[in-house]
C-alpha cells in the first residue's frame, strides 16, 4: 500500500476516501490498511469536529454520497457541504500531524 502523506490535505482526503477499501483490506488482514484506518478513526474521534461536521463526513466518505445529495437530505446548500469536509478535513490533518494519537 502507498505510503498516505497527510503533509498534504490531498493526502488527508485520500485516506478518508479509502476508508471502505481499507476497512475490507484490515478484515483480511492487511496490516498497512488496518494502520492507516486505525490513525484515521482516532483522528476523526479526537480531531473535534461538530456534529455537523462528523455528519457530513459519515455521509459523504462511508457512505458514499455525493455532496448535491447530502445537500438535499440535510437542507443546506452544496456549499455548506463543501465546508463543512473541508473544515472537518483540515481538523483531522491537524490531529493526525501533532503526534498526540498515540500519546
């Protein structure tokens, strides 16, 4: 598995993308992908994000839904949606960068 920079925010994202493959990669018993979903799911659990924005992030990366739906189904613009996983991204970049996961 590629190494995942989360230097980058493009790297933050990516991760977060991959979270369904990496969780089917952990079942089977791949250790880089059970690494890599373990540092994320602390991150988003430590990271502080809102409400809003955990919701967001639940519908839009586990669930796979396109940001005009999740607009839809939670009565905001696709720009709210936008910001939000921006905001939520750049929460959990933060997280995974200080070192304190696993501190």
């Amino acid at each position: 598995m590629n190494e995942i920079d989360y230097e980058k925010f493009s790297g933050v994202k990516k991760a977060l993308a991959m979270y369904n493959g990496l969780e089917r990669g952990s079942y089977k018993g791949d250790t880089a992908a059970h690494s890599i979903l373990i540092d994320i799911k602390r991150a988003v659990i430590c990271g502080g994000l809102t409400e809003k924005q955990m919701e967001v992030v639940w519908l839009y990366f586990l669930r796979c839904m396109p940001q005009e739906q999740i607009a839809r189904k939670l009565s905001i613009s696709r720009q709210s949606v936008n910001e939000r996983l921006n905001g939520a991204i750049r929460k959990i970049q933060k997280t995974l960068l200080s070192g304190e996961l696993y501190s």
